[in-house]
C-alpha cells in the first residue's frame, strides 16, 4: 500500500512563514482599529460644540474718562543763590511753616560791602566837584565840557553804588511766598554757586493735580467743570477736583492735552500718582458684551455669532471699556446671540448646541 505523499519544510523556512502570517494578521488588525478610529474622529468632528451664548441687548453705559494724574503744589520753589560765595547764615527749619520774606540764607558779602563803602566817599567828592564846578560855570569860569565830565562822573559813581547794592541783595535768600520748608541741602560755611539748591519751599494750602487725556476727548473738557479724583487707592479716598485750566497746545508725541484741576477739599502729598475720572457726556445705552469675547486680530476684532444653528465670525468695532464689559459701536444689533463661553473651540460654520441663555452679569461671573 503506497504511503501518502508528505510536504516537508526546513525548520528556518517553517519559521519565516510563521512570522510573516502573524505580521499580516497585525498589520490587518492594526488597519482596522485605525479606521475604526477614523471613523470615531470624524463623528465627533461632526458633533455640535456645545455653547453659552447672551442676547444682544442695549445696556446702560457710564460715559466716564480714567486719566492718570500727579498732586502739585500750589506754589514750589527751589532755592538757588543768585551769586557764588561761602554761606555765612542758614536758617533752614525743615518741615515747617515761614512766612514770606523770611531770612533762609546770607552769602559772604565783605567785598561787596568795602565797594559799596569806596563808591559812597567817591560819590561824596563827585558831588561836591560837580557844585564848584557849576559855580565857576555861572560866571564863565570855565567852560561847559568840563562841567558835562563832573556831572557824568557824579552819575557814573551813582550807577555803581546800585550796582552793588543789586550785587548784596542777592546774598541774601528769603522766601517768596508763605510755605513748607523742605530738607536742607547744604551746610552752614559751605561755598555755593548758583547751581546749588539750598532748600524748597511749598504752598500747601492749595493742592493741585495735573492729568493728561487723549484729543479726542478735548471737546468734554471745561473750565470749571467737575472731576472725580481717587486721592488714596488703599482706602478708596474720592475728592472733587475744579479744572481751572488747560494747556493750549496739544502734545505733540503723545497727542494729550493736560489739564489742570484744583482739590476742592482734602490733602495730598505733591508728586503722588493720583487717577482722575472725568464725565464724559451724558449716560447712554450701547450694545455690551464680556470682554472674553473678543476675538483679536491684526486689523479687526471679532465675536462669534450662532445664526441657523451655526457659528459665524462677525466684525466689530469696540468702544468704552469698562471692568469686565467692552462696548460694541458696530457690528452687533439687538438680539443677535453672542457666544460667551466655548469661544475657543466653535469653528466658523461649524454646528453648535446652546446650552445656556445668558445674562451680562452672569456671564461675567462664569467667567470668574
């Protein structure tokens, strides 16, 4: 009986034919988990993104200017002597009161003194040359020229006795004005020049603050009108500032114009940062949504509108700003939805879910 007809391999090619069966039973599995996930990609791709969205609607708006502004004081001067020499007086009381007129400082004035005294005797003896003169004069005695020369003389001499009194009014520093003497800035038997500052002398009984604000807003600002001023931030500490003027040209660098404003009550410390507030107009209604969603870019902003169930891009202009609301000028109208939250994840024409309405303040709230 023939026996059956037996296919033999060798043992190193069983093994390849092994390996490779196994590779493609993986690499077919391996296909269809990635077109299973595929498949599963695409239906989330499809599915809604799920939204908060506000209505757009008209809200009140305070029309209200915050400009950043510095205390000055009414009065502040830096005291400088007008002529080099060695201080032989110094009557600084730092931090305190003095009136006008009062003595802060004296510059040696020996020399000045000895060519006061020298100018008088030669006075004295223009003087009395001048009468001789002019006698001798009267009777013809002499002629006119020699007169001209003693008169010029006796009023020569008298220019310079003026001259150095000009010269020893200067030695002395006083106060201009009633004020708060600042720290002493030299020593007694120092040598000073007119570049040195002695002390500073303030007028605090009236404070003033200066702010700038942009051009556009020139036509709001009024002689005489009112401001609200944060005087103290720590302790929200609020003043009412009078502007009592303004500078007539705008900058030129920065295109503000400063103001100037009087506190009406209250104290501050010159140089402090202060902000200012200014009414800008009567309060009015505008279109406001949370500042979360703009959109920005290099040209416009955007916000995210859901009309036919849909996402789309929509341009707008921004105006007044406030803490956590922006105003829309143009591009929204009353009653179009606006998405607020999932903003970065709905796609222009792309499906949306509303899962929420909105209002402005609980909007900002989900927002904290």
């Amino acid at each position: 009986m023939a026996r059956p007809y037996l296919l033999t391999f060798p043992t190193g090619i069983l093994c390849l034919l092994i390996s490779l069966s196994v590779s493609f039973v993986s690499l077919t599995a391996c296909k269809e988990k990635a077109d299973a996930a595929g498949t599963k990609s695409k239906a989330q791709a499809n599915q809604p993104t799920i939204v908060d969205v506000i209505v757009a609607t008209p809200h009140p708006i305070e029309n209200k200017i915050e400009a950043n502004g510095s205390v000055v004081a009414n009065e502040y001067v830096e005291l400088h002597p007008e002529i080099s020499g060695r201080i032989t007086y110094l009557n600084v009381p730092e931090g305190t009161h003095i009136a006008r007129g009062t003595v802060i400082a004296r510059i040696n004035d020996a020399d000045l003194q000895a060519t006061l005294e020298k100018s008088k005797a030669q006075l004295e003896l223009y003087k009395k040359t001048e009468e001789r003169i002019r006698k001798l004069l009267d009777i013809n005695g002499i002629n006119e020229a020699d007169y001209d020369a003693a008169v010029n003389n006796v009023k020569s001499t008298q220019a310079d006795i003026d001259y150095t009194q000009a010269q020893l009014d200067k030695t002395i520093i006083r106060a201009p004005f009633d004020g708060v003497v600042g720290l002493r800035q030299v020593s007694p038997g120092a040598y000073v020049t007119p570049a040195n500052v002695i002390a500073t002398v303030q007028q605090l009984d009236k404070i003033k603050v200066d702010f700038t604000v942009p051009e556009q807003y020139t036509t709001v600002i009024r002689k005489g009108g009112l401001v609200d001023i944060l005087i103290d931030a720590v302790s929200n500490v609020h003043r009412k500032g009078l502007i009592i003027a303004t500078e007539p040209q705008i900058n030129l660098s920065s295109r503000n114009l400063k103001v100037r404003a009087i506190l009406q009550e209250g104290e501050g410390h010159p140089g402090a940062f202060v902000k200012v507030f200014v009414n800008a107009g009567v309060d009015k209604k505008s279109i406001l949504v949370p500042t979360n969603c703009i959109i920005p870019e290099d040209r416009n902003n955007q916000v995210i509108v859901v009309k036919d169930g849909k996402a789309q891009l929509v341009n707008v202009t921004t105006g007044i700003r406030e803490a956590n609301n922006i105003e829309i000028t143009k591009g929204l109208n009353p009653g179009d939805t606006v998405v607020v939250t999932g903003v970065l994840f709905a796609r222009p024409k792309s499906p949306v879910t509303i899962r929420s309405v909105r209002n402005l303040d609980s909007a900002n709230v989900s927002q904290n």
